[in-house]
C-alpha cells in the first residue's frame, strides 16, 4: 500500500469531524430554505477589477445605497433595462449601429464586456463536494442560486442532468448534480429529486458513472476507492523522454491529471456523517454494504461512453491495481510522487495567483492544498476566493463558468467587428473601443511564468491570455487576436499607441514558437505526444483530450495576424513569418473535406470552421473565382442554407463528425456562414441577402437579439456558452455586408 501522511490525513479527518456541528448548522440553515426559494435579484452586483468578474449579494441597505445596481448587472441577471427602442433599421449598416448602440452599455469600467461562459454541467458538483469536504462555509444565497439553476436545467423529460446543458441525461450529470443539490439542502423527498433519482436507477445507479464521477463520488466518501480505476502519480516521476510522460499530454488533461492522481495516492474520503449515509442508500441500486465496488471499476452506461476505454488502458489498468498497486508500490515511491506532484501544484498555484488554468483542476488543487497545507494555511485561504471567480450569476440562478471569463476573446472580436463595420472613425464610439484597447493592453502578458521550464510551460511573453494575464496561459488564437485588434485599432488615425512596436514583436515571437510540423497551429502549446496517447484516454465522456492538435480555428487566427502585421510592419522577422505562413495555408488546405468542409473544434462546427478556414485563404487572394477548393467550401456552405434564408448546425455534428442540421436557424451561424462566404467573394448576393435578412428581421428594437442554441464545444463530445457571440457577429457581419454591397435597403 502506498505511505500515506497519516499526521496531515488525521488533521485533515479531525478538521471535519471536529466542524462537523457547523456544517450540520450550515447545512441545515440551507435545507430551511423553501425548494423554489429565490435570492432578490435585485441585491446582487457584478464586479470587476482588471478583468477579474466576482458577483456580489449585498444584504444591507446600506450597501445598496452606496453600490447602485448597473445596467449591465440588470442585463446579466435578466431584468428589465429600460432601455429606448431604436429606430427600425431597414439597411444592415443601421442594424449594425443599433447593435453597437445596445452592446455598449454593457461594457465594464475595465473596458471588457462579461458574460457567461456556462454549459457543462459536471463543473458545479465538483465544486460543491470541495467546499463540502474541505469544510468550506456556502453562504444560503449561493446554495439558493445553485439549486435555482440545477433545478432550471434539469431535465423536463426524464428529471436527469447530461454532460451540458443541452445534453440526453447521463450517469454523470445525473449523479454528480443529485449529490450537490442534496449537499445544498435539498429534499430527497422533492418530487423532482425522486424523479432524478429514479432516473439514476433506471440507468443502473452510480455504478456506472465514468471515471471522473467516481473520483468525486469516493472523494466525498459515498463510493469505495476500489471502484475507480487507477491515476497513478507515478507517471509524473518518468523521464521527459518517454513517450507517454504526462508534459506530452494536452495542458487541461495533465492540470487536472495532477490533483487527481495525488488525491488518489492519498485516498481521501470524507468521514461518513447522517448525508453521506443517506447519499449511499440513495444512489444505488442495492444496499451499499452489498456493493463489490472493485467489479465496477470499468462499470459505464452507456449514455456516457463517448470515447470506450482502450484494450491497452484496460491492460494496464488490471496491471497497476493488482501487480503494481499492492505488490510494487514501495512508500518511498508513493511519497516522492505525491511530493513532486504537490510541488507542481504549488507551482501552478503561485504562477496564477491560485487562479489556475481552469475551475476543473481548481477546485481539485484546493482540496490537495487542504490536505497538504491545512485547512487554515493560504493557500486554501487564496483557493476558497478564486473559486468565486468561476461562479456566474444569472436569471436562472448561479453556474460555475468553463474558466474565469472570456475577457481579452470578446474584447478582442468586438473591437474587430466594429472596425469591420467602418464604426471605429465615428466619433460616439471612439472611447468605447479606447476603452477596449486599454483593457488589451493592461491584459498583454509581459514576461514568462517563472520556472517555465520546470512547469512544462509554453513561452507567454507577448501573448494574450484567452480571459485575464493573471491566468497567464498562452494561447494562439488569443494572442493572434488580440494582436489583429490593437494593430487595427491603434492603425487609425485619432486612437493612442498603448502597445508599443516592442511589445507587439513580442507576441510574434511568441506566435512563431508555436508552430507544429505540420504547419499548422494548436491552442496553447505544439504537439509533444503522439494521437497514440489517446489509448490512454480514460475521461470517457470526452474525445481528442490527451495531447493537442491542430485546428483551421487557431491556425487561421495565426495567419491572419502575421498576415495584418506583415502590412504593419514588413521588415520584422520577414522570412520567418513568410516560412510559417506558408505551412499554415499549407496545413489549412490539408485539413479540408473532401466535401469542402472543415472540421470545428472550438464552435459548432463545420459551420465555424469553414469561417476561419475561408479568412486564411482569402488573406493570401484564394477566393470562390480563382481558387477550387475554396469554390467547394463555398458550395458545401449554400447547400446547408435553410429556406428561411439562415444557417442552423447541431450540435450533434460535433459529436459525429457529419454535418446535422439544427431544427431552427441560428443568427451566429448565419453570420459565421455569411462571414466566410463573404471572405471567399462568393458571388451570388442574393444568397447572401437571405442571411443578412433573417438576421435584420430578428433583431430586438433595443438593437440586440435573443439567445438561441449553444454556441461553442471543447473535446468533441462537450457544449459550452458564448452568448456574447449574438452581438459582435452580426455587428461583423452586417458591417461587412454593407462595405462590400454598397449597404442596400433589406427590409
């Protein structure tokens, strides 16, 4: 068996047990709340200092008085605005001024605009049992929001909760979100917890939840260890040239790999207390103490087995439980890969502020910095207030969002479409966008994290993060986006030089580093491992996780920004720039269908895609007249147009890798449809002319639009929000519209 710190395990154990009485008060002021009990939404508040976004719930008159409720509080939370109809636009370019108009009170002091970055729903019910184990206080109006929500998103039909919020019900959703309304007080006796409940039991009970539920499950000590299939820390004490050495896999995998697979070396589990004990009778098909948890190690439903476990992960999982496990395993072993893990850890923690790379391996690292550190040390401390980074507070209540924003990605398309739009020379809007570009600027990350090297970091000096420097993670698409924004804007007469040339070098530097041998660009890092490693993919519920890939998104992003800097600036690193250019047009044309489309990986999908990859061809002159290929992807976009003029793709395309129309159409994919057709010069404006319609006839009279389908996708298999996506594509593409066709009357 491995040497556990037995000292800090007991302090750990003795913390919970000797709170036990508050969190039984906690848990029982909660449960005292009505089932349907909501907060006053007009209490809450949203701020936001340098791009960190925290809500607020102020309880005092007084606080009320001196913190008055914005617009773009009212706007988040669903309230009434207020706000004057505009004139009814009849040409696109005046329901692109009208957007603007709408969109621009909701920017924040900082410059950025907020929103939610929702849809997975198994990122609150981790959070949930963390707070719970680690014995962290849920003050009642965050309990109150988050059963709000989970009870607004789930499932009408069969009482279940799936992978996103979108998704079929699963054991995963299912499971892991009963256990967090019952920690947050509610009933088990609700006739919409019964009706969960007897859902999870008609897909087996939590037997056959994937790995993650388990982990979770026997974290929170409802479930036995024995039934979840290794994580061994061990890994992390391989030799860097090993092929599956974990600095090889994808970054979100190996952050979350770390917590993970030290929490498992310690196998901690909650004491059992009256909930726990309840949950265990709860969540099963028979009484717990029946249960041969070992037998369902590779237990699944099939509702959540996305991506099977391979016949090689299935090996070695047999291997290290019962050879390596109990029969190999030295102490000495054990504690010198807990130790390097948590010095990992430690690391990542202090190079974000304890904000990390994402909430999944947050709320992960907190409860091995409790078991680690203590429960009163800092850096639990610092953990228990970034999680409030992660939390979104909106109409249906609160959700735990995919990172801590998407600041410098919004901020960054917005200040593009405006100009798109020819809006940036007009004066009204001139301190929006500086207001914009000051944000970018403040949010350039100027050096590199400390012991890059060591923490198996890409280069990020000079790039942009996807939400705030202070998560400090490089990404391509990011940097390359942001960098086309300040060019662009800082281009124009009248708007101040904050990123100065050296600065803006720095991020080209930092661009051409990233670079794979394929020519084409991934998300944070290059490729280090082989798609082999894919074998070892134990998620389940997810696709393409283990190493990066390259994506016509990032890669189009890259080369559209060498593309603007080159004009900026010709003479700076030329034959570098020209080299990598050539690879990524090269990759690009590569990566597309034999039907002439492009795979998405970042938004639904083939619609996404086809935007990104028709913007790269059309920076070098490939267009629908003198270019096949981009004549092919022209024609496999017109054949999905709908006959209400508009573009609409499911999700399931995604899922499946075949193009699935969407019941309805979408004003997003409209416009990334008509943004790529645009970028090819396609020449049949009538068809465009529909899409642009559809667009002008759904338009709100303040100047916005409705939420529609979810947006954005991650690892195949996963739906996530981007809802500021229905404001800064139309005001693109409208704009766009109007440049190239002289702005007609459309309605």
């Amino acid at each position: 068996m491995a040497r556990l710190d037995q000292e800090k395990l007991k302090a750990a154990n003795g913390h919970a047990r000797t709170n036990g009485e508050a969190r039984k008060r906690t848990t029982e002021k909660i449960g005292t709340t009505a089932a349907d009990a909501t907060t006053d939404l007009n209490r809450w508040r949203l701020l936001d200092e340098e791009g960190r976004q925290t809500w607020h719930y102020l309880e005092s008159k007084d606080e009320i008085k001196e913190w008055p409720q914005s617009i773009a509080d009212r706007h988040h939370l669903g309230l009434p605005l207020d706000l004057p109809t505009l004139p009814r636009p009849t040409t696109p370019l005046t329901s692109a001024r009208n957007a603007v108009e709408y969109f621009s009170n909701f920017q924040l002091p900082p410059g950025n605009w907020a929103c939610e970055y929702g849809g997975p729903m198994f990122l609150l019910p981790g959070l949930v049992i963390t707070w719970y184990v680690t014995e962290t206080p849920i003050p009642p109006y965050i309990a109150i929001e988050i059963k709000r929500y989970l009870f607004a998103r789930q499932s009408p039909k069969d009482g279940g909760w799936g992978l996103h919020i979108e998704g079929e019900s699963s054991v995963f959703g299912t499971a892991l979100n009963y256990v967090a309304m019952r920690i947050l007080g509610a009933s088990e006796e609700d006739s919409r917890m019964t009706k969960a409940r007897n859902t999870l039991h008609q897909f087996g009970g939590a037997v056959n939840g994937p790995h993650w539920s388990k982990f979770w499950l026997s974290v929170l000590g409802v479930m036995e260890w024995s039934a979840v299939n290794p994580v061994p820390p061990e890994l992390w004490l391989l030799p860097d040239w090993v092929p599956i050495a974990p600095w090889r896999w994808w970054v979100h995998m190996r952050q979350v790999f770390l917590p993970v697979s030290h929490i498992y070396s310690k196998k901690f589990s909650y004491p059992v207390n009256s909930l726990t004990r309840q949950l265990r009778e709860e969540l099963y098909t028979q009484p717990y103490e029946s249960i041969d948890f070992a037998s369902h190690r590779n237990s699944i439903s099939p509702l959540d087995n996305y991506h099977p476990k391979s016949f090689v992960l299935n090996s070695l999982n047999w291997a290290i439980s019962n050879i390596w496990n109990p029969y190999l395993r030295s102490d000495a072993v054990a504690k010198r890969a807990e130790d390097w893990t948590y010095d990992l850890i430690r690391r990542e923690d202090e190079n974000t502020d304890y904000a990390n790379l994402g909430p999944v391996s947050a709320v992960m690292n907190l409860l091995v910095c409790y078991l680690h550190d203590g429960p009163d040390s800092y850096s639990v401390r610092r953990h228990r207030e970034r999680m409030h980074d992660f939390l979104w507070m909106k109409n249906e209540g609160m959700l735990m969002n995919g990172t801590n924003g998407v600041q410098v990605w919004d901020a960054s398309f917005l200040i593009q479409a405006v100009v798109e739009a020819g809006l940036a020379e007009d004066e009204k809007w001139r301190p929006m966008l500086t207001k914009t570009l000051e944000f970018l600027d403040n949010q350039q990350i100027r050096e590199d994290c400390k012991e890059q090297d060591v923490c198996y970091r890409q280069r990020s000096k000079g790039a942009w993060a996807f939400s705030t420097k202070t998560q400090g993670y490089t990404l391509s698409d990011c940097t390359s986006e942001a960098l086309k924004s300040v060019i662009l804007l800082q281009g124009i007469p009248g708007y101040p030089q904050l990123v100065s040339e050296g600065r803006i070098q720095d991020a080209i530097d930092t661009l051409l580093t990233m670079q794979n041998s394929s020519g084409g660009f991934a998300s944070y890092e290059r490729i280090r491992g082989s798609e082999y490693l894919e074998l070892l993919n134990a998620a389940e519920v997810f696709g393409r996780i283990m190493v990066e890939y390259d994506y016509p998104e990032c890669t189009t992003s890259v080369v559209t920004a060498l593309s603007i800097f080159s004009k900026h600036d010709p003479k700076y690193r030329k034959a570098d720039i020209s080299k990598t250019m050539k690879g990524a047009l090269q990759y690009i044309r590569k990566a597309q269908h034999p039907d002439g489309s492009w795979y998405g990986s970042w938004g639904i999908c083939f619609t996404y895609a086809g935007m990104f990859a028709l913007e790269s061809l059309s920076s070098v002159g490939e267009t629908y007249v003198n270019s096949s290929r981009v004549a092919k992807a022209c024609e496999f976009l017109v054949s999905k147009q709908k006959d209400d003029g508009g573009w609409g793709e499911s999700y399931k395309s995604c899922e499946t890798g075949v193009y699935v129309q969407h019941e309805r159409s979408q004003v997003v994919q409209t416009c990334w449809a008509l943004l790529g057709l645009m970028e090819a010069d396609f020449p049949r404006q009538d068809v465009l002319e529909r899409g642009i319609r559809l667009i002008m006839g759904r338009q709100k009279p303040e100047g916005g639009w409705e939420q529609e389908a979810i947006e954005g996708v991650f690892n195949k298999s996963c739906m996530i929000s981007y809802p500021n996506y229905k404001y800064i594509f139309p005001i693109k593409t409208l704009g766009m519209f109007a440049k190239k066709y002289g702005n007609p009357e459309i309605l």
